[in-house]
C-alpha cells in the first residue's frame, strides 16, 4: 500500500506499508530523470550503428531484444554491445562518485579525477601494464588497489580533529601531483610497445573495449550502487555542517568515510575498465544539479549525466574524424574543461576561491 501526499508545490511524499519505506518525492528530478533516461538509451543505440558495417536504429534495437538477422545480431552482440555497455556504466559510475564526493565535501570541485583518486587508480595501473602484470582481472585489482591507497591518504593528510571538504581538496590536489609524477617515470622507464599501450589507457578509451572488462564493472557497480544511494540520505544531513549533522544523530565521520569508500570503488573499477575519462565526474553532478533544481547533486540523475556525456562523447569521438576512433577521453577533456573554468570563476564570484 502507498500513500501519495502533496505537501508543497513540486513536491509529494509518500509511505509504504510493506517494506516500511517513506520520502519525498520531487517531480521535476523525476521527470529530469526520466528524459535522460531516454536520451542515454537513445545513444546507447545509436552508438551501435556505427562501424564498418552500418545499422539502422530499428536494426539495432531488434539485435539487442534478440531478434532480426542473425548476422546483424551476431556483430552488435559479439562486437559493438560490449563497447555500449561499457561506456554506459563507466558514465554512471563516475558520475554517481562525482556526487558523492561533491556531496561530502560540500565543494563542486572535489571531483576524483580532481583529488587524485583517479590518479592513483591510474598509476597504479599503468605500473601493471610497464611492470607486465596486464589482464582483465589483475587490471582490476591494481585500480582499486591503487584508488583506496590514494583515497587513504588524502583522509589520513586531511584529518586533524576530523575532515572538512576544503582540506580533503588542498590535499588531494598535492596527491594527484604525485601520482602524475610516477606514473610518467613509469611511462619513461617502460618499453615503447609498454608505454604506446599505456598511453592509450590513460587518455580514457573504450575502443576494443570487450565483456572482460565490463563483467568485473557491472558486478561491482551491483554492490557499490545501491551502497552510495543509501547512503544519501545521511550525506545529505553533511550539507548543514558537521555541528548540525551531529546534532541531528549523523555520525559525521563513518558516514563520510563510507561514502567515499563507495566512491573510491566505483572510480577505480571504472578507471579499470576504461582509462581515467576526464571531466566526466567533475561536470556530470553540476549540470544534474541545476537540470533538477536541487540544492545537491543528485545521484541517479548524475549517474544518468555522466552515461550520456560518456556516450555522446564517444561517438562524437567515432564520427569526427573519417577512419579514425579518438580515444573518448579527448572529447570529455574538450567538453569539460570550460566546466572547470566556469566552477573555478564561479567560486571566486562567491568569495570561496581562495
């Protein structure tokens, strides 16, 4: 049984009896939420017209239901759905861990590919590929691994008497600055075919991008999704400051150390599968935010952001250039970098630039 209730414009709560559930439910975010939904499937397919081989949209779609020509769907299947898949999750994973951190922090630029926990996902990485010890699985590992090294280390330097957002950045800055460092000795002590394959990973790709990589995402993606979404009714209480927060029964901390775990995993398995896309986790949970009218990032319309710049990118990054696949990770440089100078002006506008 559920009770709907309008209590203010734009607004309706509601009460489940069965599991005992209640909210508030804002209809514009859902309604913002529903139109990216459609506009990430529509490029979801549209992205898998193109290749060699081109495919009507209708073609498409029937190849994906299981149904049409079965030469069509063993190439969209086999070849091009692993690819979608793969840069659909990838958008939603950066940008739900770009509101989270945001979220917590309380700063738009606390972004992971900006506090160096993309960063150290990447060196990590790389330090396989120079050090031999590539492949799907161990690919993996090396990026969470090296992600919640780097994320320890930004909460460990960050901490006196507790974390606030705006130490969390100073010193995540100084981490990614060094994990840059070492991951361009690695790129300079490895071999030229180690440093080509390397080089191709780090600017954010999905080409050849295959079900190895999107198995290990989609599984985590299971867990750590539902994790950060319900965390987010504490972060939220994070807005009003740690001293409110604590006085309204949030235990300020453990909840901030969660919610960036959750984001550490879903950065670094992302990164994993697809190369530190850039921008991405920066400029997604912005323009979700002012697309819904929400005084936060939201997380789900983030998620659905992030999917579509990926997506869009990626094929802006297939049909820019005749014969040529650019790495999607040049596209979201491109698109995002006027994001970051808006954020950094905007913030001196508001007098906390520093």
């Amino acid at each position: 049984m559920t009770d709907l209730v309008p209590r203010t414009p734009g607004r309706v709560t509601f009460r489940l009896a069965v599991p005992p559930v209640s909210g508030v439910l804002r209809q514009r975010l859902v309604r913002v939420s529903a139109l990216l939904a459609a506009a990430t499937f529509l490029l979801f397919c549209l992205g898998m017209t193109v290749g060699d081989i081109p495919f009507s949209l209708f073609d498409v779609v029937r190849a994906v239901l299981g149904t049409g020509d079965p030469g069509t769907q063993l190439i969209v299947q086999e070849l091009r759905l692993p690819r979608a898949v793969a840069g659909l999750l990838v958008g939603i994973a950066f940008g739900i861990a770009g509101a989270l951190f945001q979220t917590t922090t309380l700063n738009p630029l606390a972004s992971p590919d900006m506090i160096g926990i993309t960063q150290g996902a990447g060196a990590a990485v790389v330090a396989g590929i120079v050090l031999g010890w590539d492949g799907g699985l161990s690919t993996q590992a090396l990026g969470l691994l090296g992600a919640l090294i780097a994320a320890l280390l930004v909460y460990a330097l960050a901490w006196k008497r507790g974390t606030t957002g705006y130490r969390i950045v100073l010193v995540g800055i100084g981490i990614a600055w060094i994990c840059t460092s070492a991951t361009d000795y690695l790129m300079a002590r490895g071999e030229r075919f180690q440093a080509q394959a390397a080089l191709g990973w780090l600017v954010g790709n999905l080409n050849g991008r295959g079900w190895d990589q999107v198995v290990p995402l989609a599984v985590a993606m299971a867990v750590l999704v539902p994790a950060a979404l319900l965390l987010g009714r504490l972060m939220r209480t994070l807005q009003l400051g740690d001293d409110l927060a604590r006085g309204l029964g949030t235990r300020v901390q453990p909840v901030r150390l969660g919610v960036l775990l959750a984001g550490v995993g879903l950065v670094a398995f992302a990164t994993a599968a697809a190369g530190p896309v850039a921008f991405v986790a920066l400029a997604a949970p912005q323009i979700a935010q002012r697309l819904a009218g929400t005084a936060w990032p939201p997380p789900v319309a983030s998620g659905l952001t992030g999917a579509l710049a990926v997506l869009a990118s990626d094929l802006i990054a297939r049909k820019l250039i005749s014969d040529t696949e650019l790495p999607v990770g040049i596209v979201t440089g491109v698109l995002g970098a006027p994001v970051l100078l808006w954020l950094l002006v905007r913030a001196n506008r508001a007098g906390s630039g520093g």
